[in-house]
C-alpha cells in the first residue's frame, strides 16, 4: 500500500516541478538567449527546443527512477523515497539549467555564425 502511495505522491510532486520550472525557465530564458542572439526567429526556436528538451528529460528520469525502488513498507521508507527520489530530481534541474546557461549561448553562436556566412 505504502508503495502505490509513495509513488503517487513523488510522481505528481515531480511533474509539478517539471513543468512549473520549465514555464519559469521558459519565459525568463527569452531575454537570455534574445541577448546572446538579436535574430528573434533563431533565439525563439532555441528556447522552444530547449524547453520541450528539458521536460523530456527530467520527466523520463522521473518515470525511470520509480524502476530503482523497491517495496515500501513503512511510513518512515515512504518519506525516505520521497525526499531521496525529489532530492535527485532537483539536483537534475538545478544541473540541466546550468549546462543550458552555459552551453546555450555557445549554440547559438554557432548557428547564428553559420547563417550570417551563408548569406
């Protein structure tokens, strides 16, 4: 019983995250990625990209991670996998969001290098 709990509880409080996350990153991260790119069209797609990107990601590893648990038996395990399985799942978010500051730019650079050298 704690199981099938415990799994309801960490999916809809991963999810939530995911996509509540995602939005914030999504809109704030237009005036980013605009800055590092003035071609609107190209830094729009990017955001898009990266958004659909990270919600595929983080809620596949969510979705995977209940595979690495076994029964929960108590109410004490069932907060214990809670808390560890959010733990990781943030820390994710926290990782992806800082690899997509940092690598983003460099993107689009490069895209956008190729486009002016093509015309």
């Amino acid at each position: 019983m704690y199981t099938v709990l415990a799994y309801l509880i960490y999916l809809s409080i991963s999810l939530i995250t995911v996509l509540i996350v995602g939005k914030t990153l999504h809109r704030n991260g237009k005036s980013f990625l605009f800055a590092e790119c003035p071609d609107e069209h190209l830094s729009t797609s990017t955001n898009n990209l990266l958004y659909v990107g990270y919600c595929l990601v983080n809620t596949g590893f969510a979705f995977y991670f209940l595979n690495s648990s076994g029964s929960i038996s108590s109410l004490l395990l069932l907060l214990e996998f809670i808390a560890t399985s959010e733990g990781i799942i943030f820390l994710s978010l926290g990782a992806l969001h800082l690899l997509n500051v940092i690598l983003a730019p460099r993107i689009i650079s490069f895209f956008l290098y190729k486009k002016l050298n093509h015309h």
